[in-house]
C-alpha cells in the first residue's frame, strides 16, 4: 500500500488534509457536524464575521443558474463576540482545526477583529475577507481597490503579530489580480483565498426585474471553476512561495487536484456542500486516491505541478 | 454532536411508486428504519437531474406521510407539483429508480399533550402533510377539522382514504370549480369563534399563513404554520432561507426556515417584514 503524506502548511499552520470548508457555506460547523466528524477535514473556515450581529440582505436571497448559484446573504451573522462565545468552543471541543474569516466595513473593524482573535486559542489562521460581493456599498469591496487591500491586511498584521496566519480572500472582478496579491503579501498576508464569489444577476421573467433582493449576487458552484483555476495559476505563476486556498465550484476530487495542480495548497469546499452534506469527505477520499494513481507519495508534490518546465523530448 | 440537523441521514433510496395524482405526482419511497424518526411538518432534500446534472442545488419537499410497517420496509409520501426543471424531473422517475435523499429535516408540528380541537388550514398541495399530521392528531383523541383552498379544483388535494382521520372537510376554490367560492381563510374567523378551537395548523402559501396570523393574532388561538422559503441546501449552511422571527423579548432576527422550521409559531414570525431589509 502507498503511503501518501496527505498534509499541507499555509504559512506556519499545518493541516493534516487539504480540504476545508469554504467561508460562508458551512455556517459555524455545527450544521455539519451530523453528517460526519468536523476533526476529519483539514479545517472549518467559518462564516466571515463581523463586529457586530447583522440582519444580511433581504429574500429572495438565492438563485439557481446553470452549473451555479448566485447568493445574496450579506454576511449575516451573530457578531464577533457571540462568534468568540459560542461558535469557537463548540470547534475546539470538536478537536477541528479552525479558520477564522473576518469581514469589516472599514479598515479599522478588521483590525479591531483581529485584536478580539489575538489572544483566543484554538484558532489556526485568520482568513481576512476583502472579497465580499454582496455589501450596499461596492466600495466596500476592498479586493478591488490594490491601496485600500493593502491597508486592510497592513492594519490586521500590526494588530495581530507575527504568529497566527492571515489569509486574504480576494476577488477574481479585478483587471490585474496578481498587482492585488503582491500588494496584500508585501503587507504582511500569508497566503491568499482565491476565489470568491464573482458578481451577478438573473432577471426573474414574472416580474421582469432582478430577481434576487440584493439585485446583484454572487455566483459559485462549478460554472466559475475555470475562472479560479485561472486565477489561481496566474498568482502561483508570479508569486511560488505564496501558498494559496484554492476555491470556485471544487464537487469532485479530479475538481480538487486541477487547483492543486494550478498552484494551490488547499482547497475549500464551498457550494458543493449545499447539494450534498458529505461532499468535502468524499471530494477528500477521491483526491488522496487520485493522487495515489497518479504515482505521488506526497501532497506537496503535486503543488503547481502544472507549472513545471516542459518534459525534455526523447531522441 | 451537534442538535442541529439530529437525526438527519443521507441515503440512497428507491422509488417504490410513482402515481399522477390530479396536477400532482405521489411519489412512495422506500427510506427503511427512518420512516420512524420522520414527523409530521419534516422535510426531505433530495438530488435532481442526475449525475451530470447542472441543477446542483437539493430540493426541499415536505413528508406527507410516512408509514413503518409496510411490505417494503418504512416509507414515505411526497406530493410533488411539477413546476420546475427539479421537480418535474423527480416526476419523472419511475418504480424502482433510485434517489439521494436527507432525511428527516426540520422542526416538527407540535402535538398537544390533550385532546383538544385542531382547525387543519392548507392551500393548494399544502395540504399533503396535514393529512398525516391529522392522523396523528386523530390518534391523540383531538377533533380534526380541515380546510383546504386553492385557485381551481385541479389544484385542490385531498385524498380519499385522508378524509378518514379528520371530523369533517371543507374545500374552497377562487373560481368556484370545487367545494365553496372564495378564500380558504375567509371561515376561520367565524370558526374560532362558534367551535372552541385551540390550534390552527397551517400549510400553503405565505400569503395564506399571513392572513391566518392577522385572525389568530391576539386571541388564544396558537398558530403553528410550515413556512415556505427557497432553500439551496436544507441543512442550515447556506442562509439563504431566512424569515424576520422575533424572541420573547421583541428581537427580531433571521432564521433559517430550514432548521428554525419550517414549522414555526406563526405570531412570532414579522409577516410584515418578509423579504425587507431589517
């Protein structure tokens, strides 16, 4: 039997599996918990959570498209120290790795998150969420802006210290997605979350006006896996030792292994999960299998596999 | 483990039967030992479209009924409507092809703890659950009476052998083709008043459930309604089947119809509010 060594590193935090959730699509955990043992995967990433509880954005907050699903939640959520109370100790009792995903409306709510997270324990990295679509105010989307990228993970880094991981989430509706993640890892960012979610809509054609109550949504699921494996080899490409978490439509183990192969160390598993609970245990298995038939012996190996120089011809 | 989701299982399970039933299609499928755990008001979410489907998303039907003891193990009834490409395509599946299924979910209908009168309100194939529910309801010794609405008489479901658990049934269409002309919930008001009811359960469309709270609201009638929100996943992950709920003390927030329902005590939840900003 091949011995397969199945863990990864994002900056100095260690995961015996490379899959983990995708923020925002398992809750807390606790949702998931049922359908099998939280401790099993590489890591939950939980919901990003705000300073304070929030209501999100109104119904119809969800569309079906082909391949996809556009969503328009808006970060809902309890607020970090309902989050710090709750949420966390349930996780650490669970014995699961834990990925913290902060969202703030200005540069100085992350830093005032990161602050609340500095000295809680059980946390193994923080994802900081510059990427998300679905706020009023598109200027909020940090991601999209290289100044206000950078000030964000800047701000989140001094407050943090040099110990636990940061994460910076970004988004692929930018013109040059590799100036952005150089400019947040010259901040002080680990590693990079990409993809979130891309901006959306559908027109509903009873009502003949947008369908979701947001107008606008973000779209997942495998119609955008394309994009992030792009994404994902275009920032691997110019940036190798950054490690990446690689997202967008991953529901298969072949899915897993394209974005590793692209240049990602991890991939979260997000929408895969709405269709079927046990998704990331099954997409973990079909991954360490195909690793396995493809004549690996580690996870690393195979990091940007799809990067290396061309094979010398035989005469 | 966790409470949440307790109880919820995901299976293959097949299709015993497939019968068109007026608009709506009865499906009977074989879930085993837990037919036993299923309630009435439960859910299911089920895979459509098949393998290389590009429908990714489960779809959520209600349990109509469930039975334990039958010949091919437990199973349990949907009554499907086939409006959209899911739907129609579970429709389509016919005797001993096979699903992925999680089940049960949700919150259940409460039952009293004695005999008491139960009014039984369901619009369009809403009503299917109230069905079993009333058989349960029946078996508790509580006079069951039930009304069912819709726009027209093919939209109207109501069983034969169903009838056989409530004291009487009385049906209402808009365009008169069935029963009595005008809205199921135009009688409730005069119900509550002449019969000593102490429970309103309710199945249908939200704008039925609203109007049912406006009439229950301030008497000592309890309104326990199956609410009906879009859901992509049914187990609570994705937030994007929320209702505005207030607590005892007046806070409002956004629960998951999927886990803090579908069946909810209808004076708590902000009609008002559906589909607005908080």
């Amino acid at each position: 039997m091949t011995v397969l060594d199945f863990s990864t590193t994002l900056g100095n935090a260690w995961f015996p599996a490379p899959t983990f959730t995708a923020s925002g699509c398992a809750s807390s955990g606790r949702e998931l918990a049922q359908f099998f043992d939280l401790k099993d995967m590489g890591a939950v990433v939980t919901k990003s959570v705000m300073m304070k509880a929030r209501t999100g954005r109104p119904t119809p907050r969800m569309a079906e498209t082909p391949s996809g699903m556009l969503n328009s939640i808006g970060l809902q959520g309890p607020g970090i120290d309902a989050f710090l109370a709750k949420d966390i100790p349930y996780l650490v009792e669970q014995k699961a790795r834990v990925i913290v995903s902060i969202a703030g409306e200005t540069i100085e709510e992350y830093s005032t998150l990161a602050r609340k997270l500095r000295s809680v324990s059980g946390i193994s990295a923080i994802e900081v969420n510059i990427s998300c679509p679905n706020v009023e105010n598109r200027g909020l989307v940090f991601a999209c802006d290289p100044e206000a990228s950078r000030r964000v993970i800047d701000g989140v880094r001094r407050t943090i210290g040099g110990e636990l991981p940061i994460i910076a989430k970004l988004s692929p509706d930018v013109t040059d997605l590799v100036a952005i993640a150089r400019g947040v890892v010259d901040s002080g960012a680990d590693g990079l979350a990409l993809i979130n979610t891309v901006l959306g809509m559908v027109i509903n054609l009873d009502t003949m006006r947008p369908h979701l109550g947001g107008k606008t949504g973000g779209l997942s699921g495998p119609a955008i896996r394309p994009v992030a494996v792009r994404a994902i080899y275009q920032v691997h490409a110019a940036m190798p030792q950054t490690p990446i978490l690689g997202m967008g439509g991953v529901s298969s183990g072949r899915d897993a292994l394209e974005m590793i192969a692209a240049g990602a160390s991890g991939v979260s598993i997000g929408t895969a999960s709405f269709g079927n609970p046990t998704a990331i245990m099954t997409i973990q298995n079909e991954l360490k299998d195909l690793i396995i038939a493809k004549g690996f012996t580690s996870l690393r190996q195979v990091i940007g596999y799809a990067h290396r120089p061309d094979e010398a011809k035989d005469e | 483990m966790s409470t949440i989701n307790k109880n919820a299982t995901q299976i293959v399970a097949t299709v015993v039967s497939n019968k068109r039933v007026g608009q709506y299609h009865q499906l009977i499928i074989n879930i085993g030992e837990l037919a036993a755990l299923c309630k009435p008001g439960n859910f299911v979410a089920i895979n459509v479209g098949g393998e290389n489907s590009r429908m990714i998303l489960r779809r959520a039907f209600a349990i109509s009924r469930v039975s334990t003891n039958t010949i091919s193990g437990g199973t349990l009834e949907l009554i499907v409507a086939p409006h959209g490409q899911g739907s129609r395509w579970l429709c389509s599946q016919s005797e001993g092809s096979t699903l992925d299924i999680v089940v049960p979910l949700g919150t259940a209908f409460g039952i009293p703890t004695e005999p008491v009168q139960a009014l039984l309100v369901g619009g369009g194939y809403g009503s299917a659950p109230l069905f079993g529910l009333a058989e349960v309801l029946n078996a508790k010794g509580c006079r069951v009476d039930m009304l069912l609405g819709a726009s027209t008489a093919s939209k109207i479901y109501a069983p034969m052998e169903g009838k056989r658990a409530v004291n009487s049934l009385r049906i209402y269409t808009e365009d008169g083709s069935m029963g009595q002309s005008g809205r199921v919930t135009e009688p409730i008001k005069a119900l509550i008043e002449d019969m000593n009811i102490a429970v309103i359960y309710s199945c249908g469309p939200m704008a039925m459930l609203s109007a049912i709270d406006a009439i229950t609201r301030g008497t000592h009638v309890v309104h326990q309604c199956a609410v009906e929100e879009s859901m992509a996943c049914g187990i609570g992950i994705c937030m994007t089947c929320v209702l505005p709920v207030a607590d005892e003390s007046g806070n409002i927030f956004m629960l998951r119809s999927c886990i803090d329902g579908p069946v909810m005590d209808g004076s708590f939840v902000q009609w008002d509010k559906v589909g607005e900003v908080l």
